[in-house]
C-alpha cells in the first residue's frame, strides 16, 4: 500500500515510539494475526493507534488523521473530551467497580429512558454484542418460542444468533440448530417477512431490526418494512427488538423515534458508555420483569463489568452533552456533507449513503460491498489523513464543525474517486 504525505494534516507532533508497538516486535505473534479484534482488519498490517485529542487521532506511523471511525461510532464526542475525562477520572478514584450496586447505573438508566419515554427500563451489559442477546433471551424467556427474524445481511454483534444473517462465511462454528431458528429476511420484503411469520405464528419469539444497516452499506429499512414489522409482531405476540447500538446517535429519542416505531425492546451501546465498554437492553416493564432477580425463576443475568460505575458515570455526561441541539448540529453538518459529496462521487459511480451523522461510500446501488474495495477505500482515506471503519463507515463528533466537515468531505471524495479510478484501469 503507498503512503503519501497528508500535506495540511502533517502534524508538527512527534509521537514517542513504544517497541511494544511495533510490527515485528514481541507484541505482535502474541495475537492471532497480529490483531487484538477480527474487526479492525484491513488486508494490510494496521497502524497502531497512539494518542487522541477531539476530532483528531495520531498513529505510529507519525500520520495525524481525522478521525470519523470514533472507535466504531462509539466517540460521540470525539476522543478524550474533558468532561467525560473528568467524570470517568472522579468515578475511577472512587473505585473502579465494586460487588454491590451503584448510583451512577441510576442516572445513566434515567437519562436512557427520559430520550426513550415509551420504553419502562434497563439492564446493562458490558457490550452491544451482550445486549442483544440478553434481549433475545428476554424475548425467548416471555414467549416460551425459539424461532427469531432477522434482516438478511444485518449485523448484530457476534453472539451465535446475531451471525445468522451473515451467511455461511459467518456461522462456521455456529450450531445447526441456532442457525435453524433464525429466519433472515430480505431487507425491506414485508411480503417475505409477513409470510414468514403467518406460516407459523406461534414459533416466533422476535423480530430483530437495524434501521440502518451499515453491512447492507447503510441501505434504510423502509417505513413500509418497521410499520410492518411492529404491527405483524403485536398481532402475533413477537417482541419487537430495534438494535440502536449504532443508529441511537441519528435522533434525540434514537433512530426509532424519528421513524415513530416503538420497539418492545430497544438494544443500545457504543456512545451510551462515553468511549468505556457498555451495552443496555431497554424495554417495557413486563418484559424486563424476565432480568428482576426479585422474581422467582428470572432468568439469571450478570456480568461482573456490568452497570460499572466509569461506564455509568462516562456515559451520563456524554448522553448529557449530546442534547437536541448537538443532534440536530451533528445532523445537518452530516447532510451537508453527504450531499457535497454525492454531487462529486456521482459520475465516477459511487454513493454516499447513511443518514445524519453517519455517512458510507459504496459504489452506486450496491446491497453489499466486497472486502476488497472497502480494504482499498480504507487506505485511500488513511493516505489522505481520514480514519474510517474498515467496512468504511463514517460517523461524526462534536468536536468537529462546519470547517472540519468540509475537510473530511475533501479527503473522502478524493480517496473514491481514487479507488473508482484504479477499478477502471
Ligand atoms: N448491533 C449493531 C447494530 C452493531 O453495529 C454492533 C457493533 N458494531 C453490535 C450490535 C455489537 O456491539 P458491540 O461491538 O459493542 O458488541
């Protein structure tokens, strides 16, 4: 892969070179691959992150980058934003974790539901992946059914249910019979999914929806598609889950509620911990009554980093400082972009898809995009100073505003229209 020189960006720092960092050096072999999560995989050996201020992150390579990857959407307000450092520094000095209960689970529970006021409330988990199959079981546990409907190509962590829709590339190892209860429906078909469910209706105990899924390269889900979804599950008695883990940052009251659908349960992370590790299962009371441990025979739910106080206490001020107004900014700045940038992708044959504060550039009308071309967007971007996901989605932060947004969409026209380039010659 060539490097060239990031020009504006070149960053006038000199970041201090750790030998356990580099390739080649004791740290490396230790993990399978060289790599600590399958996810951040980009076909070529990664830069090692060092250091992170607002909108920007400095690698080992020397390369200053903006960052739009935000630890996989997770850094709403970018990286080390000093109120959320002083809350997770106050909340370690009182003590990491503790084997009891805490009050900062109460505040970040109610923050949760006050954006969330259909919804009764909360169980956390210490990741998006937890969540969602505490919600699965939750929904199992009240409905005495096993079968569950998924998108097709939608992504919901690695829990063996969540894999289904992957295909067989994914669900080596899972067994046959999880793979047997997972229906996954193409996205969007409400004549599929409402066969799927008449055919058997006493056998499902979950409908599982990302409003916009980002391995579908950010295609929506269609109005058409929730409405009947919600409306076929309250018939038939399925729990209707919407997995927000990435898609919460897209309205005040998350992406469900500008789409007006009221999940039974609502699946959330990444931002909600302020860049620690969390997840939380959001739901209507009668449900959530299945993880009440005053109850006889509920179902067990742990987790020994559940509900930590730093998660709790990160979290809380990042939801505080993501108000109506931050959304509504992050959104138009968002929509700003997108539009700038599909007048200039256009012609060369690409999109820029997503919605707000979340932006995917996939060649036009692609369902899905080989590994590949997202590896070689991915190393455009990097070349011109932009860190995206490796499956190139892009989400903004709050430390960035009209001037940086204008230079990220700069650099991710230039880095498609390289890859569009180099697929023609
Ligand atoms: N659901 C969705 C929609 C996701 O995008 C993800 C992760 N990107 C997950 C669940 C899993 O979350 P985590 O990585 O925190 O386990």
């Amino acid at each position: 892969m060539s490097t060239t020189n990031l020009g504006g960006l070149a960053s006038a720092q000199t970041v201090t070179e750790d030998p356990h960092l580099r390739r080649g050096s004791r740290g490396f072999p230790l993990l399978p691959g060289g790599y600590g999560r399958s996810t951040y995989y980009t076909g070529a050996p990664s830069p090692y992150a060092v250091r992170g201020d607002g909108y920007r992150v400095w690698d080992d390579r020397g390369r200053e980058l903006i960052d739009a990857n935000n630890n996989f959407t997770s850094l709403i307000h970018g990286n080390a934003h000093p109120e959320i450092v002083e809350a997770a520094t106050k909340a370690l000095s009182e003590g990491s974790s503790w084997g009891i209960p805490n009050l900062y689970e109460w505040e970040l529970a109610d923050l949760l539901v006050s954006r969330l006021p259909a919804l009764d409330q909360v169980r956390f988990t210490n990741s998006g992946t937890e969540a969602v199959m505490s919600a699965i079981r939750i929904a199992r546990a009240a409905t005495g059914r096993d079968k569950v409907i998924v998108t097709k190509g939608g992504y919901h962590g690695t829990s063996e249910v969540a894999l289904v829709p992957g295909g067989p590339s994914y669900t080596r190892g899972v067994p046959q019979g999880v793979i047997d209860d997972v229906t996954a429906v193409p996205l969007n078909d409400t004549d599929f999914l409402r066969q799927a469910i008449e055919s058997a209706p006493d056998a499902y105990a979950a409908i599982i929806l990302d409003l916009l899924p980002n391995r579908a390269g950010l295609l929506r889900i269609t109005e058409d598609f929730v409405r009947a979804a919600r409306e076929l599950a309250t018939r038939h008695g399925v729990v209707l889950i919407i997995d927000e883990v990435i898609s919460l940052r897209l309205g005040y009251n998350g992406f469900s509620g500008a789409y007006g659908v009221e999940p039974d349960l609502l699946t959330t992370g990444k931002l909600i911990g302020g860049g620690f590790p969390v997840g939380a299962v959001v739901g209507l009371g009668d449900l959530m009554a299945e993880v009440d441990p005053t109850r006889k025979g509920s179902l067990p739910h742990g987790g020994t980093f559940s509900g930590n106080p730093v998660s709790m206490a990160a979290g809380a001020v990042a939801l505080r400082l993501y108000g109506p107004d931050q959304v509504e900014r992050l959104t138009r700045l968002g929509d700003t972009a997108r539009e700038a940038a599909n007048a200039r992708v256009a012609d060369a044959g690409w999109e820029i898809r997503g919605s707000g504060s979340l932006l995917r550039a996939v060649p036009r009308g692609a369902e899905k995009v080989d590994e590949q071309t997202q590896h070689e967007l991915w190393w455009a971007s990097y070349d011109r100073g932009l860190l995206g996901s490796p499956a190139n989605l892009l989400s903004l932060s709050t430390p960035m505003d009209d001037t940086v947004v204008n230079d990220l969409t700069e650099r991710l026209v230039d880095a498609v229209l390289a890859v569009a380039a180099s697929s023609r010659s």
